[in-house]
C-alpha cells in the first residue's frame, strides 16, 4: 500500500511539471500517460494544441474541455496529426476531406446537442506554415479539425504507457 501511495504521489508531481500528461479524460487517444518531446511534427505525431478563446469557450461550457494550463483557461486538445503545412484539404457535404481520406462532420455530439462548426469553407484550402489538422482515429465521433480547422500545435507528446478504451 505504501509503495501504491509513493507511486501516486510521483505521478501526480510529475503531472504537475507539465513533462508528463495523463490521458483519463479524454476520448480522443487512448488512455495512459504521455510524455511532451520535441521535434517536427509530423503525419501520425500526437500532438497538443491550444483553441481559440472562443472555441475553447464553447468546448468548455458543452464539457467538451475541462479547465487547464492554456491562455484561455482550457485544457490543450490532444489529437493526432493528419495534415500538415501544404496538405489541401476541404470540407464537403458534412465531410472534411484530407489527403485522400474522408472524415465524416456530425450534426449533433453523443448528447443530440447541435454541434457548430467553426470552420466550414467549400473551397480547397491550403495549410499554412505552422498550421495544422488534428483529427482523433481513435474515436471517429472525435471534436476536432473537422469543427475547429486548422491550428498550431503547442507541443508533441510521445505515450509511455497506453490502455485501449471505448
């Protein structure tokens, strides 16, 4: 019990460096505990990222984003890489098309709730330098990119220890 004790103490220190992250939350990746790297980022990378006032606003009050370390009060999104600076992509009859794969835009969230779109353009666009699309596969009904758009990425994030959940 007592090495149990010490082990969830380290953990939660380790937490609070903001070096490791533990994934309980979130359904976008699986469970565990990850550790933030460095480097390029790349197709497959996870990945972190900080929304906008307003979308981490609306994420926050829909319980979508629990309370956190970014400007805006919120939690980072923890996502996977899919495109990346000079990708096209567009979104089209409720789909998000990006890199020859199609991602399907819900209407309403687990809850039947609407959901918004922040970003909806018909048009192919072109991923700017340091811009990039999040998407989870790991939940196909995920709120990312295909809501959200394009964004920047604050930190790259390596699992240490993962268990699969649904």
């Amino acid at each position: 019990m007592k090495w149990i004790l010490l082990a969830l103490s380290a953990l939660i220190v380790l937490n609070l460096t903001h070096l490791f992250y533990f994934n309980i939350f979130t359904h976008s990746l699986p469970y565990g505990i990850y550790m933030r790297i460095g480097g390029v980022p790349q197709r497959g990378d996870y990945a972190a990222s900080c929304l906008t006032p307003e979308i981490a606003r609306y994420g926050m009050v829909r319980g979508y984003l629990a309370e956190g370390i970014c400007s805006t009060g919120s939690v980072p999104v923890l996502k996977i890489i899919e495109g990346l600076p000079g990708d096209h992509f567009w979104v089209k009859d409720n789909f998000l098309e990006l890199n020859g794969r199609s991602y399907s835009i819900m209407e309403n969230d687990s809850s039947l709730r609407p959901l918004r779109s922040f970003y909806i353009r018909k048009d192919a666009v072109l991923l700017e330098k340091d811009r990039y699309m999040l998407i989870s596969d790991f939940n196909k009904n995920s709120w990312d990119s295909r809501y959200w758009g394009p964004v920047g990425i604050q930190f790259l994030l390596k699992p240490l220890w993962v268990f699969e959940h649904h």
